[in-house]
C-alpha cells in the first residue's frame, strides 16, 4: 500500500515527495516523458527573498537556508536590476520599494549593463541578494530522495481515473491504490480534484513566453544582473552566453503543453528594446510555459477541508522554485500532523480552507 500518491512530477510534486517519503512509501506520477517538463521546466530560476505577496515572501526566507546550504547549496551569484523610462517615476519608486532594491544612478546602471540606452533609462536600482537556483539538480536531488527512502518516481503515467474506496484508488496506465492522495499537477490541479471528487480551488493557469537571443552586442553577459522593467513588463536574464528575453505577460489560458504567442512576445521584444542601444537581430528559440495561480494569486498547500487525505500542492505562480523547501515541509507537517515552523498566520493564508468559504 502507498501512503502518499503524488500526481505530479515538477517542483511541487516531488518536493513534497522528498519531505514526505521520511514518512511512508511514496510514489509520483508524472504523465510525461520526464521529469519537471512543464512549468518547472521552463523556469526563469531566480531567487529573490522580497519576491512575492506576503505569505511567498515568508516561504521563500524559510526556503533560503536550504537553497543555500543543502547539498553544496543550489545559489549562485545574479543580481537583479530595476529599470525604467524616464516618464515611469512613480511605479518606479513603487517597485524598488517592494523589492527592497537600491536606487543607483543611471551611469553606476550603465557600468554593470552597458548595453542601457542612456537617452530611455531614466532610473535604475539594484539588489544583490538575487540568485540564480540549479534547478535541475534541484529537481533530480528531490527525486533520488524519494527512491533513497524507497519510493518510486514513475514517468509516463498519466491519470485517467480516480475514486474513494477506503483507501484512494488511482488509474494511470496501471492501478495505485494509496492512504492519501497528492495534488501536485500544476496547471491541471483542478481536473485532477474533479476526478477525485473534491471541489476545485480555482485555479488558472497563465502562460509567460520567452526567447533566447545572442549576446547583444558580442559582450560577455555572464556577470550582467537579470533586468526587470518596472511594472514587470519585461525581463532578460543572462543564460549560459546567451539572453534570455520576456515578455512578462501572464495570459490566462486553458492547461495545454504551452507555447510562445509571436505577437505577445514580439512586444515583449520591443519593450526590452527600447530599454538599451542594440537591436534584437536574431531569435534562437521561443517557448512557453503555464504559471497557475489560486484566485488570491498565493500558493494552496495542504489538505482539503472535505477531505483530509486529499492534500494539495497547488499554485505556486512563479514562486514554485524558490518557495519548494518551504512549502514542501509545509506540506508534509499537514499531512503527517507535524507541528510547523511557520507562522500560523501564514498557514492560515495558504490553506486551502481559506478557498472554501
């Protein structure tokens, strides 16, 4: 017999494999060829502690020492830069407030990214305490935790049925039955409690498109910060020599194997562009990937009221990589009746009772 099932096979689902397999057999279902391929794969993989509404803020301090730490630790060195025109005074002090950023002047901007258009760069700032995370091995740590402690990541097993029957009873190719059921499914955590039984939360998945150009420039990007426009309306990341460049969008759609909008991300495009001194002459690649939010725009983590062995792991937005530590311990302390660490405040606000009333 199972004790945990978890349908799922990104950030959410073996994070919470890993905690929870130090308390019972596990087994995740991932209905793909691999691993993390959707949203997890397709990750800008920053972390930034002031990121996030209140309660991910709090899930990613408790998550930092683990990402640090852990395993020779999964950080390295980014830093994140703020920028904006010079008509966007405003939303600029709002931003760098939030993020808990350093104003600069534009000439200190221009010396760390000397690619910034000094005639449309109006303001800057900066914060240190970005990082990028590993999260391939992130993810593969997570699973070799599972089949350490004897459970079992299964690949290409897609869930076609499932019912109560005193204990869970789940078909994905073959049949599971399981104490407790995780939903980890990311955009698809809906259809998955509809299957079950269980009252949706909710949740909506959003797409965000992305582009690999050249080094603008020929420059060596590798010690650039990751640039944010203000508003969130674009960003570009260096990546292994490369630039990664998005648009920011956050378009709602229906859960699907996603992929970039052309003219979406043309726009996107032309406002990273419009930002610095050398043109985009060349797109390498183009994809997307689905961040699903709850209706409150937090995370849903732990049993559902209806149905205390039903748990879910659900709407981790853009905060799935650097919240996992912390969520996923979250989410193991509810299911096992572990006390937690965290505030019970914050518990309260990212349970999902709160989504039920």
């Amino acid at each position: 017999m199972i004790d945990f099932l978890i349908i799922g096979g990104g950030i959410a689902g073996l994070s919470a494999g890993a905690r929870l397999s130090r308390h019972g057999k596990v087994t995740v279902l991932e209905a793909e060829d691999a691993i993390g391929y959707h949203a997890s794969g397709r990750s800008a993989a920053l972390f930034e502690e002031s990121y996030g509404p209140s309660s991910v803020v709090a899930l990613n301090k408790a998550s930092a020492s683990f990402l640090r730490d852990e395993n020779g630790g999964y950080l390295t060195p980014r830093g994140l830069m703020l920028v904006g025109r010079k008509d966007q005074g405003r939303i600029f002090d709002q931003d760098s407030s939030d993020l808990n950023m350093q104003v600069i002047a534009t000439e200190d901007a221009l010396a760390r990214v000397p690619i910034l258009n000094p005639d449309t760069v109006g303001y800057a700032a900066v914060s240190d305490s970005a990082f990028d995370i590993d999260t391939d091995r992130l993810l593969q740590d997570f699973a070799r935790n599972i089949r350490g402690n004897g459970g079992d990541v299964l690949i290409r097993k897609k869930v076609t049925e499932i019912r109560k029957d005193g204990q869970w009873i789940v078909v994905a190719g073959q049949t599971f039955e399981a104490r407790n059921l995780v939903n980890a499914a990311g955009a698809w955590v809906d259809e998955i409690a509809v299957l079950a039984g269980i009252a949706p939360i909710g949740i909506t998945p959003k797409r965000r498109s992305m582009a690999r150009i050249p080094a603008p420039g020929g420059h060596d990007v590798r010690g650039w910060p990751m640039m944010l426009g203000v508003g969130e309306s674009w960003y570009a990341k260096p990546d292994a020599g490369k630039l990664l460049v998005s648009p920011s969008e956050a378009d709602p759609v229906a859960p699907q194997d996603a992929y970039a909008d052309d003219m979406v991300l043309a726009e996107g495009l032309a406002r990273y562009e419009e930002m610095v001194t050398e043109p985009v002459t060349r797109v390498e690649a183009t994809w997307a990937g689905l961040r699903s939010f709850a209706p409150d725009g937090t995370l849903v983590l732990g049993p559902d009221p209806s149905d205390p062995s039903f748990i879910w792991s659900a709407g981790q937005g853009g905060y799935g990589f650097q919240t996992a530590p912390a969520a996923s311990q979250l989410v193991a302390d509810l299911a096992t009746g572990t006390p937690s660490q965290l505030d019970t405040g914050i518990i309260a606000a990212l349970s999902p009772e709160r989504l039920r009333r």
